[in-house]
C-alpha cells in the first residue's frame, strides 16, 4: 500500500541584508557629488574648445564650410606651413614677447612702488587704496577710449602739455608711430613708440593686480624684523634688499608667471587701442585677422595653437630653471 507524501511549499530564502556604507565611502560620493559639476563645466568650457581647436589646426577649414565639413578627415600640415611662412609672423612673436616682458615687469614694479608707499598707515590711505583698484575694475573699452583722447595729437592732453610746457616742436602721435626718434643724454635713438604706449597702457591697468598680492604679503612681514634691523643701522634700502625683498620674491615670482601668461594671450587692449598696427601686431591679434580678414579657421587655429607651445616651452624653462631656486630661497 502506497502512501502519499505531502509536499510542502519551501520556505522562501529572504536576501541577506545589505552591509551599510562604512563613513569612507559616504565621503567619497558626496565629494564625487559636489565635484561633477564642476568637472562637467571645464569639460564643456575647456576640454571640449581646446580638442576642436587641436583638430581644426589639422584641417583645411574655411569659415563658411564650419558646419557641413567633417572633422575626422581632410588631414594637413598646410595650416602650419602657412602659419610659419606667412609675413610678419616670427616679428609678431618676437612683439608679443617684448609686449608681455614689458608690461609684465612694468606692472610688477608699479605695483611694487604702491604697495611699499600705502604699506604704512595715515590719513585718507583707505581711500588711496580703493583709488588704485580703479584702472583694474574699469571697463577696458572706456578706459582705452580715455587714453585714446588723452593721446590724441590734435586735441589730447598730453600733446597740449607737451608742446607748451615740456617745449615740444609738435604734437606726438603716440598710437599711430612705429618709431619715433629721440634725444637722451646727448644720443639720438630710434624708439618704438606704438609699442612702447601700449606697454605703458598695459602696465598702469594691470598693476592693481600686483598692488593687492604684494600689500598683502607686506602686511604679514613682522615689522619686529624691520625695528631690530633700524636700531642696527641698517638704511631704508638695506632694510628693503635684505629684508622686505626677500620676502616677497616668492609672490613676485608667483605674479611674473601669472601676469606673463595673461598679457601673452592678450587681445583686446592691443586691438582697441591700436589695431594691431604701427609695430604692435602681437600674435592674439594675428589669429584674429586669419579668422576675420582671411575666413580661414584652419590656419587661425593653427596659429592659436603655436603660440600655446611656445607659452608651455617658456613655462617649463621657467619652472626647470627658476621656480626651483624660488622655493629654495622661500625655505
């Protein structure tokens, strides 16, 4: 006789419970959470305009073939070969280096002179303080049109006390000559002008940016060191070279390359006040006119992209030779 056994249903089996996040891991994805937009702005903003730009240097690309032309294909050194033997391209450069030294060093020392100057409190000095950002806060298109009336040969202010007080034969043309020839000490010599007034521009609406970082670094220097230093003997300028300098030659430093990068890949201030003529025919200002005056995006990018080698050549002497010595002297 057989007997029937009754199945029964087996029990289910419940999922093991979950191990909760250790304190690392919720760290972590907070900070991926605050980071990704972040990352996603410079990918959109930086990456992706830089990648086109180095694909275009490669590609014959004209202005009005921009958005039916394919980017993976049509590739050329011709961009280049344009670039390099194109006039006036290694006298631009070597413009844009004299521009960027120039206004670099001249920004640098001003700013210098004006933090040493309202270093020491008195009367009316915050007042001075906030007068010396204006220059930097100013809208760079009311700014050169102001310097552009100041400079003007037939109206400006600058020519009228020139030719009745300083005893000029005739009004000077600041931003229209090449060369201009001048006496000093007896020697004739020809100068730049053109170039020589945009560097003077450059550095008076720039030397703000150095004034704050390096009033900032004198505010933090003991004045115990200087005190003990006076009652030494030690004279106003021995006190600077050998005390207050050595402090601030790591902001300096800091500020050269910052001030060299920025002015290096300057555009507007040479293009509103001069054009890119009478000798200031800086690089920024070449990429333009390849894409406006010639339509030619190729060779505009390529061009774009030669000048962003030789700034990383001449960054990477600096911090191989120089920024090594900085640190050691900041130590």
């Amino acid at each position: 006789m057989s007997t029937v056994r009754e199945q029964r249903p087996s029990p289910t089996t419940s999922p093991p419970p979950r191990r909760p996040r250790t304190l690392a891991q919720r760290e972590n994805s907070a900070g991926l959470a605050f980071v990704s937009p972040t990352v996603l702005v410079v990918l959109v903003v930086v990456v992706l305009p830089i990648a086109w730009t180095v694909l275009l240097a490669f590609q014959r690309a004209r202005l009005v073939d921009i958005q039916t032309m394919s980017f993976l294909s049509g590739w050329t050194f011709g961009n280049f070969a344009q670039v390099f033997t194109s006039p006036g391209f290694w006298s631009s450069l070597w413009t844009t280096l004299v521009y960027s030294a120039g206004s670099t060093a001249g920004s640098i020392l001003l700013g210098l002179v004006a933090a040493l100057a309202l270093r020491r409190p008195f009367r009316g000095r915050a007042l001075l303080r906030g007068s010396m950002l204006l220059p930097y806060v100013a809208p760079v298109v009311a700014v050169t049109f102001v310097w552009e009336i100041a400079l003007s040969p037939q109206f400006g202010i600058v020519n009228h006390l020139g030719t009745s007080l300083l005893g000029w034969d005739k009004p000077v043309a600041f931003l229209s000559t090449r060369s201009q020839e001048i006496s000093f000490l007896g020697l004739d010599m020809q100068v730049p002008l053109a170039l020589l007034t945009v560097i003077a521009f450059e550095t008076w609406r720039y030397f703000p940016f150095a004034f704050l970082f390096l009033l900032a670094r004198l505010q933090a220097v003991p004045a115990v060191v200087e005190e003990a230093a006076t009652v030494d003997g030690a004279t106003i300028t021995q006190r600077f070279r050998h005390i207050v300098l050595p402090q601030l030659m790591p902001v300096i430093a800091l500020l050269a390359v910052l001030r060299f990068i920025m002015t290096f890949n300057k555009f507007d201030d040479v293009y509103l006040l001069t054009g890119g003529g009478s000798g200031t025919d800086v690089a920024a200002v070449r990429v333009y006119d390849f894409l406006t005056a010639r339509y030619d995006v190729g060779a505009a990018a390529a061009q774009a992209l030669v000048l962003a080698v030789v700034l990383a050549v001449m960054l990477g002497v600096y911090f191989t030779f120089f920024a090594r010595k900085v640190q050691e002297e900041e130590a």
